[in-house]
C-alpha cells in the first residue's frame, strides 16, 4: 500500500459577525498559498442573537465557501463563559487552553445538552448541518462530551479527533499562533519561531489554527506564512474528511 500523501487541516476559529471582515480576509489568504479546503468554526450567538440575523452577508459567505469544499463546524454556542467553575465542576475531560473562554466548563450536562442544541438550531436556520463540533478553549466536560455524541460525528480535542462513538484519534496535536504562546509538537514555545519549527517536525497531518486576532500580530502572520508556505506540497483536508478517514 503506497503511503499516504501529507496532508495540511486548517481551521479557522471564531467565525462571527464581529469578526467576519477579518476571517473573510485570512480565508482569502489561505486561498493565495492554495490551501483550498479550511474547516470553519462558527459561533452560532456569539451575542446571544442568531448570527445570521446579526449579518446575514456572513450566512451567504459561509454558504458560498461550503460550495467551494470548505467544512463547518459548531464552534460552541456564544463562545462566553456564562457560568465559572465551582467545586467538581471544575473537573474537565479534555482541555487545551485555547483561544477564548472554556464556555462549557462551570455547566452541569442539561445545561450543556441545552446550550448545544441550541446552537445547532441557529445555524440549522442559517442552512447549515454541521457534522463537527469544536468546544471553546477545547475545554470539554465529561457532560458536554455526552450530549455531543448523538449529535455529532466527531469533535476535536486539542490534540485528537474523536468521534460520536468516543473513539480518539491517534495523536494529533493543533498549532496555534496566538496570544498565550505559539502551540508546538510536544509543548508550547513563547515565539512564532516555536511554530515554525514544530512544522519542521510535524508528521503526515500538519494542524494549524488560524484565528481572527492573529491579524493583530504581524509577527504571528509572518510565521503561518512560513509554516503555508513549508506546507505548500500538503494536501489540503477538512476535519469532516478526516473524521471520515479521507
């Protein structure tokens, strides 16, 4: 059996109306250093409001970039942390750190089962099905995982796909270029640098999270160009084609 092809997924984090002019941008971007295909993580009311009420040109965008191969993912349901954590709430299942606040950590599991469906219908009133979902921060509860599971084909954790049967992917670790450190193979290194060398060492599957605020930074910019352009010979995948094992 002849290998695999590498292969480069990228997502694209916090797809919202306050930062569509922003993730439109990058996807652009992204498109100049031919990766064709991104997974996009919308946030369904990052203000408690419909996001295609809020921008309904963002509706017809996300629809536009699904024709074009892209993948949707449920990214969350306001993206806030409505409630902290108290007591063994605190006690996650899996947790990254990520971008944004942990929105599920501090829910008992109706609350989360709520919040999710919730969620899903906003965006199943935009024309969206999404088939994955990606928590805030990857900061999952045992009772988040639950309610995802019939609902969801896979979800990701920071460094696995897991699918609605609980079954983790092998070991998958996301790079992610922004404020906290640049998230590297093995750990996290305070510089883009750190990025540009976990590249240098990622496997057959190179993850990359890209994410609205990273435009702020052009230090963060200058090194996902690098990693683009090292991966320029990577093909292009989805989450829902890797949860499908494409």
């Amino acid at each position: 059996m002849r290998p695999q092809a590498p292969r480069i997924a990228v997502a694209l984090h916090d797809v919202e109306p306050g930062t569509f002019e922003r993730c439109a941008l990058i996807r652009d971007w992204l498109d100049d250093h031919g990766v064709d295909r991104v997974t996009l993580l919308v946030v369904p009311a990052g203000d408690l409001h419909p996001f295609h009420d809020r921008r309904p040109e963002l509706a017809e965008w996300i629809d536009e970039r699904v024709h074009l191969g892209d993948a949707v993912a449920q990214h969350g349901f306001s993206h806030r942390q409505l409630r902290p954590a108290t007591g063994l709430r605190r006690s996650i299942a899996r947790t990254g750190h990520g971008h944004g606040q942990p929105e599920f950590v501090g829910l008992d599991e109706g609350e989360a089962r709520r919040a999710v469906a919730a969620g899903r219908r906003v965006l199943k009133l935009a024309g969206i099905v999404p088939r994955g979902f990606v928590a805030p921060a990857y900061a999952y509860t045992a009772g988040l995982e639950r309610a995802l599971a019939p609902l969801f084909d896979w979800w990701s954790s920071r460094d696995h796909l897991i699918t609605e049967h609980g079954r983790a992917s092998a070991y998958l670790p996301a790079m992610s270029i922004g404020a906290g450190g640049s998230r590297s193979i093995g750990g996290r290194l305070a510089s883009p640098w750190g990025v540009r060398a976990s590249a240098l060492l990622a496997g057959p599957l190179l993850r990359l999270d890209l994410h609205p605020s990273d435009l702020d930074q052009p230090s963060r910019i200058a090194a996902a160009e690098q990693v683009l352009r090292r991966a320029g010979r990577r093909e292009a995948v989805t989450y829902d084609e890797l949860a499908a094992g494409a």
